[in-house]
C-alpha cells in the first residue's frame, strides 16, 4: 500500500479552538500536513484520507517548541468556516 502526505497552510484570522485544545491559539497561518493511503482498483488508484496533523505554533511564532498535532479535518474545515464567517 503506497501512502502519500499533502502539506498546505491555513490561515485563521481570529483565534481558534479545535477539539483537544487546550486553549484557543492565536491568528496567524499555519502548516497542515494531511496523510493518504492509496485504494488500488482495476482501473485507477483513488487516495483515501487517514489522517490530519496541524503544526504547532503558527508559522510566523519563533520559538523552539514545535508540535505536530492530530485533528479531524472535518474540525479544521468547520473552525475555518467560523473564522472566515467572523472576518
């Protein structure tokens, strides 16, 4: 089984809360990494999501402490509607 990870940035422009947080983060952009797996068919090889990771803190947030940390996309998705409801 081939996997693969797609890594993009989301922007927040508010502060945020995703389930497991421990308190809300702050505005700013940050790196999402999201793992696939592949489904071999007779035809086509179609990816199947198995996992999201968020990197902690924001991109532009010097500090030497960096946490990848797992989180539903559909969670992400929704804080993100919220966030661009609010702007």
């Amino acid at each position: 089984m081939t996997t693969r990870t797609t890594p993009s940035v989301v922007r927040f422009n508010s502060a945020f809360v995703l389930p497991g947080f421990d308190a809300p983060q702050p505005p700013g952009e940050y790196r999402v990494d999201l793992d696939e797996e592949s489904l071999e068919g007779p035809s086509r090889t179609a990816w199947r999501r198995v996992a999201t990771f968020i990197h902690l803190p924001a991109i532009s947030t010097k500090g030497s402490t960096q946490q990848m940390v797992p989180i539903e996309a559909a969670s992400l998705e929704a804080a993100l509607v919220e966030d661009r409801r609010q702007s």
